[in-house]
C-alpha cells in the first residue's frame, strides 16, 4: 500500500517542482521582459544540480553562477559559468567556462528535462595518436574519456550518445573557444590549435559536423584547418572534407603516409582534401588539391636549397591498393617548371610515416636552367621515369629515365642523395648524339649549385666535385 502511494507523491513531487520552475521563469519573463537574464535562486540551483546528476552516471557536476533566459517562444535556457565534471574519486575529465542549455519544451510540460541544443564555450581536448589508435582527454593530465583505433571509430562512439533517451530531442552543440593539443607519440611531435570551435548538427538520423582551428604551423606562421564530416547515426558510413590554409608542408607530410612525398618541401601548403568511409570502417579513395606557395625542395640542412615560386597537384589516393595518382603536379621553379603526371605506391610504411615510394612519372614541358648553366633554357617535349623515394634520408633512386631532347633520346640511370656534404648524385647516361655543352649540368656542385667544365675538378666557387 506504500508503494502505491509513493509513487502518486513522486509525480505530484516532481509536478510541483515544474511548476515552480515554470511559474519563476513565467513571472519573470513577464516582468523583466522576454530574453532578459534571470539569476537562479539557490533552492532551484541545488534542485537542478541534484537532477542533471541523476544522468551522469555517478559523476559529479560543480558549477558556478547559474542563471535563466527565456526566448521567444517561451523556450527557457539554462546558463553556467566554471562548469567541472569530475569522476567519482574527484578527478575533473571535463571543464568548461560556460554551458548554456535550451531546453525542448514538450518534454518539459511532461516533467522531463531534455536538452534540445546545448552551447560551450572555453574547452580543451587533448587527442594523443598512439601505435595502437586514438586517446581523447578533456583535461590536462586527466585520462582518457574516450579510446578508439582510429578517428571515423571515436567519432561513431560520440553519435551512438545521441540515441540515448536523455538526448533524443538534442539537434545542436556548438563549442567555440575550443583548445585542442594534438600528440602524435609515434613521431614525438605535438601541436596546438586553438580559437576553435566545433558544431554537432542533427537533422533526423543525419549527424553533420564542422569544426575549424588556427593553427601555429612549423615555420611560426599561423594557418588555419577547417573540417567537415556527414553521416548517419549508427552507420560507420560517412563523407568528410578538409580544408587548409597556410600549413608548413613539414607539418601536412606528417599527417598522412599518402603525403609523405611533401617532406621534401619547405613551403606553405593550402588545399582541400575530400573523402568518404564505408560502413566498415574502411577508407574509400580520397581527392586533393593543394597549392604550394613559395619555398625550397630540401630535404635536409645540409642540402642546396632549389627554389620553388609556386606548385599545384591534383592526386588521388586509393587506399586499398597503398596507391597515389598524379593527374597534375606543375611546378614553376628558380630552376626550371614543368607538369608531372603518374602513378606511385606506398612501398614502406614505419609508425605511420612514408619511407619508401616506388612509381612511374612523365614529365610534359619541362624547361631547365638550374642556377643559369646554360645561355638559355633547356626545353625538353617529354620525360618518363620510373622511380624509387625514400624521404628520409632523402633518396631518389632512377631505375631507368627516358630523354626525348632536340631529336635524340637520352637513357639515364642512377640516384640523388642528400647527404652530409649537400646533394650527391651518381648519374649513368647513353645517348645516340650528345652536346658536350649540354652535360655541365653533371657536374655542377651540388652544394653551391656553381657550374664547371666538363673534367674539371673544382666548381667555379673553389669546391671539390
């Protein structure tokens, strides 16, 4: 008989409860006027701390000042300020500055708090990339709040949230002020993008997000990365893109194996990336655009730094098969230009960083002068070569390259190093006809780039060849 009347009073309980809140927000709506900031008073503050509790799973929610807004539409926001989420034992996983909740009002008129969209505001995430997948914190220090083995499977394990009862009339959290410290611990390297906000979209099943941070890149010039991601909830399934602006091509070639190859670069690097995941998890082929601003091939100190004015590419990277199509490569040189096209794949991999590409290219107007060896320009209608990279230490291995040049075809083999002393080079060339004023490119030095008579043994700059 108890228990029949318990559970009458819980409802009239919680009834009367509402109805406070309700009227208090009501009368000052009413008085103060619509959109005006109401502060809470304590009993409402303690009552509502106690109820958002009862979701948490044991965790503990501490916050600051706590206030009201009521738009139009009667639709009541909840504000806090210096809002911590701490663990059972007291360790705070997750602190924000502000949090700001609207609320759905059907469930409310039934007696039940359910967010419709949530806003925050000064968050830090620390995301740690390990051998073994991907670690999400939102402390310093604090362990890990989610763990997955690559970032599509953490982001699913984030929409699954979203058919949980409490959140099912949820269609937005936006977060600006965001903080993220990025740790790849398998290249020991981190980076910091701050100014960031995120925004979680829902429309029926659909789950859209947009994210976007500044970013202080490797040579201290300051870029930006922009990102957006669509799927359905509960489907591994999805689209992305990635948008970049003014990133050190030392930082984008660490990102991926696939753009491995920009490690030779010293250059700014803008571009979009597009891509999809299947259902499984896997990667579908991805497309990029990059622009390469002005900088240098170099791929170690030591080496003469060849000047870059500008550069395009347009590739695709089939994941399955570890391959990448160039359908343009155009570089305009202090040496010379030209356009690549051709096909490469990735023939080693360590800790998630290229080591070994193995292709073909042909190269189609190409014009040289490295350093003004010549009178005028070299101009050559068509180059194919296969190839073998290894960035680092930086090797470029010809297996066999084919010169069409004035008439005559030129076979060539060897490889270009970087070595301790500069470029190193060991070339092996046959030809039907040959210029001897054509081969000072041979024995230029490869660490000043100053040219020198075929025999000789010094280059103009007083250095052994």
């Amino acid at each position: 008989m108890q228990q029949r009347r318990a559970r009458p009073w819980r409802v009239l309980r919680g009834s009367i409860w509402l109805l406070l809140s309700l009227s208090f927000l009501a009368t000052g709506a009413i008085y103060f006027g619509i959109g005006t900031r109401m502060e809470a008073p304590p009993w409402l503050r303690q009552r509502l701390e106690a109820r958002i509790e009862q979701d948490l799973n044991g965790l503990q929610l501490e916050f600051g000042d706590l206030h009201f807004v009521v738009n139009r539409g009667w639709r009541p926001r909840i504000g806090m300020r210096d809002v911590t989420l701490r663990q059972a034992d007291g360790i705070a996983i997750v602190q924000l500055a502000d949090a700001e909740v609207s609320m759905a009002m059907r469930p409310l008129l039934r007696g039940k708090i359910q967010p419709k969209s949530i806003y925050l505001s000064g968050l830090y995430a620390n995301m740690r990339r390990e051998s073994g997948g991907i670690a999400l914190s939102f402390s310093e220090g604090g362990s890990p709040l989610r763990q997955a083995a690559n970032l599509p499977q953490l982001i699913e394990q984030w929409d699954s949230q979203l058919e949980l009862p409490v959140l099912s009339a949820l269609t937005e959290v936006s977060t600006d002020g965001v903080t993220l410290r990025y740790e790849d611990a398998r290249l020991g390297r981190v980076w910091i993008m701050d100014g960031g906000h995120v925004k979680f979209a829902r429309q029926g099943q659909a789950l859209t997000i947009a994210a976007g941070f500044s970013v202080l890149s490797g040579r201290q010039d300051v870029g930006s990365v922009e990102a957006n991601y669509k799927s359905d909830i509960g489907d591994a399934a999805a689209e992305f893109g990635i948008l970049v602006s003014d990133i050190a091509s030392e930082d984008i070639s660490l990102q991926a194996p696939a753009l491995g190859w920009l490690q030779v670069l010293r250059a700014s690097i803008s571009g979009s990336m597009r891509g999809a995941i299947a259902s499984d998890g896997s990667l579908l082929p991805l497309s990029a655009s990059l622009q390469i601003g002005e900088g240098v091939i170099q791929p170690s100190d030591e080496a003469l730094p060849i000047p870059i004015h500008s550069a395009h590419s347009y590739f695709t990277y089939y994941p399955l098969g570890q391959r990448l199509r160039f359908d343009e490569l155009k570089i305009n040189s202090g040496w010379g230009s030209g356009t690549i096209e051709g096909q490469a794949e990735l023939a080693g991999i360590t800790d998630g960083r290229l080591t070994d590409l193995v292709g073909q290219l042909r190269f189609t107007d190409l014009t040289l002068n490295p350093r003004d060896l010549y009178e005028a320009p070299q101009v050559f209608s068509g180059i194919t070569t296969d190839f073998r990279l290894q960035p680092q230490p930086f090797r470029f291995q010809l297996g066999e390259m084919l010169v069409e040049h004035e008439g005559r075809q030129i076979h060539l083999d060897g490889q270009i190093e970087a070595g301790t002393q500069g470029w190193e080079y060991a070339l092996n060339a046959q030809s039907d006809r040959l210029d001897l004023d054509q081969v000072k490119i041979a024995v230029a030095c490869g660490r000043c780039g100053k040219a020198a008579p075929l025999g000789a043994r010094q280059c103009s700059a007083g250095r052994g060849l």
